[in-house]
C-alpha cells in the first residue's frame, strides 16, 4: 500500500492509499514531471523544470532538449522502479502533453501513459 497523490481522506475518513504499485508509480511520476526544483524543501533538487520551457520559441531543438530534461529527471528519481523505453513531448493548444512507454521492474509489465498541464 502507498499513500495516494494528491494527497486526501477516502471515503472512510481514512488516508487514501493506492493497492496498486502501477497507480502509485504513475503518481509518483506526475510528481517528477510537475515538480519544479526548488519547491520541495528537504529535497532541493527534485523534479523537472519543464514548465520553466514552455515559453521558449517552438523547435526541433527545444522539444529534444525537453525530452532529454524528462529522461534524466526520470531515471534520477525513478529509476530503480521503472526503465522508460520511449517517451514524446507536445505542446498542443495550451497544454503540455508528455506521453511515456515504461517497464515496471518489479513486475516486468509495460505501462503506457499521458501526463498533461495547461501551459
């Protein structure tokens, strides 16, 4: 059992918590993903400063540099639990989309999922 992110009381007035390692490792990347460095206190250096790009101008080369942003912030922090096989990155509309193909260690299963914030 992990405690759900963002953090709330259940339906029993409980703590939510997650059963499930793949719904807590997606939590858990939405963290890293939308965290900027500098906002967690007692960790300084956590998260990816993506959203600090969102207001360079559009190119091949931003979007390579975004990717490469993400990867690294996620095998920083994630990787003893999951190995990102691919990943993409899109600003369409005023939202950020990162979608992100990675393999769960622990259970050897393949996850596929989308993270988006409005820009």
């Amino acid at each position: 059992m992990h405690l759900s992110y963002p953090y709330r009381i259940d339906g029993r007035g409980r703590t939510a918590v997650h059963l499930h390692d793949a719904r807590y490792v997606r939590d858990l990347i939405d963290q890293v993903l939308f965290t900027r460095p500098g906002e967690r206190v007692n960790q300084p250096e956590f998260g990816c400063d993506i959203m600090g790009l969102v207001f360079e101008a559009n190119s091949d080369a931003l979007t390579s540099a975004t990717e490469l942003i993400v990867q690294s912030s996620l095998q920083r922090w994630l990787g003893e639990l999951i190995t990102v096989e691919s990943l993409s990155v899109e600003a369409v509309e005023g939202e950020l989309r990162i979608t992100i193909v990675y393999l769960l260690r622990r259970q050897m299963e393949r996850q596929k999922e989308t993270f988006s914030r409005e820009l």
